[in-house]
C-alpha cells in the first residue's frame, strides 16, 4: 500500500508585531535584533518609555458623552499578517454608529524620522479590516510636550507603512539579521549598541597586503 501523500503546512506564519513596525523604521537590524534574534537590553529611554506605557496597558473602558474610550485593545490585520496592542482607540459618534481613534503614547518629542507615525497607521489598518471604516486619522500624545500631534493616514504613509511591512516580512522569512549600517544619530541612542557593536562590525577587513600598505603609508606621513 502506497504511502500517502505529505500535506502541505497551512498553518500561518506568526503575525508580524505592531512594535516591530516601529524598530524598523529606526533600524531594520534593530528590529530583526529584538524580534527574530530575541534581543533586548534596556536603557534610560527605553525605561521612561516602559513607565508611560504601565498606564495604558491596563485593559479599561470608559465613556464621556459620545466618546468611548478602549486601553490595551489587542488589533490585528489578517490580511497583512500584522497584530499587537493599541495604547488607546476612541470610538466617536459617526452617522453609521462609531469612528475609530486610535492614540499612541510616547515618551519624549516628536521625532525627525515616522517610525511612531507608521506604528499608529498600522494600527489604524487594523481597525479599518476590523470595523469596516476606513480610520483617517489618530494621534501621537509626547510626554515631553504634554500635546497631541494629529497623524493623517495619507496615501504617503500608508504606502510607507505597507512597504516596512513587506521589509520586515522578509527578514522573518529568511530568518536574517540585516549588516550593520552605522549612523551616529541614531545608533548612540540604541539600547542595543553593545550587542550590535556597529562601528567595529562595519569596519572592513582588510587582506595582509592591504594593512602593510597602510603600516607603510602612515610611516611615510610620519616622516614628513
């Protein structure tokens, strides 16, 4: 009797998580470091932004007039293999019943680059493949300006937020920690710089040959 057929693995691959979004958009190898390689050292800035979440974490519900507001309200995008946990959404009054908000809270100010930007878009595609409706904007609240930034969920940032996706979806298929690539800016402020080491990993190796002619040029330049 033949022997049957194996069955092909349907099962789906792990939901990409809605932090990681942001961890790439930072560094991809940041990302694939703390995600795939699971990694994490903490620091000062990683420990304010710990405190602020303690809060919001807490599943709660609570209503004011019209708004109802959910924490700690778990999202997720089958469709874009992506999940996690929402700080804050607001359900506000709409005509077909309920406009979806979603707040993130962050330590710190606004920041140069969109990382924070294309985590909350993410969420929001979330809610609009949960709900229904599309979710055309939330907001950024910075504990050191104690303010809300408003966040529209432009074609921009959605094509940005689609395309760190796609990138970090093959990290995880590959199972692959990006090279380093060093940028001061960014790489003095990472939890993760001891583990990383990106300016010894990105130094280049040089042949025999090349490092005697570098001996020999800098006593040349000595003896000048």
């Amino acid at each position: 009797m033949p022997m049957p057929l194996p069955q092909p693995d349907e099962r789906e691959p792990e939901p990409i998580p809605l932090s990681a979004l942001q961890h790439a958009v930072y560094c991809l190898r940041q990302a694939a470091l703390i995600h795939l390689e699971r990694q994490w050292v903490e620091n000062r800035f990683t420990a304010e932004g710990r405190v602020l979440h303690e809060a919001s974490d807490k599943p709660g519900r609570r209503s004011a007039g019209t708004l109802r507001r959910i924490t700690a309200l778990p999202l997720a995008s089958r469709r874009l293999g992506i999940a996690g946990v929402a700080d804050v959404v607001e359900f506000r009054a709409a005509p077909w019943g309920e406009q979806p908000y979603p707040v993130e809270f962050k330590r710190g100010k606004p920041k140069l680059h969109r990382a924070d930007e294309i985590q909350l878009c993410a969420q929001a595609l979330c809610l609009e493949e949960m709900t229904g409706h599309d979710v055309p904007e939330g907001a950024l609240f910075y504990a050191e300006t104690k303010r809300r930034q408003i966040v529209p969920f432009d074609a921009e940032l959605r094509q940005q937020t689609l395309q760190t996706i796609t990138d970090l979806r093959g990290i995880f298929a590959r199972a692959e920690t990006p090279p380093v690539q060093y940028r001061a800016d960014r790489c003095r402020g990472c939890s993760l710089l001891d583990i990383c080491r990106p300016r010894i990993v990105a130094r280049p190796v040089l042949s025999w040959r090349q490092a005697r002619l570098k001996a020999a040029l800098a006593d040349l330049e000595g003896q000048t």
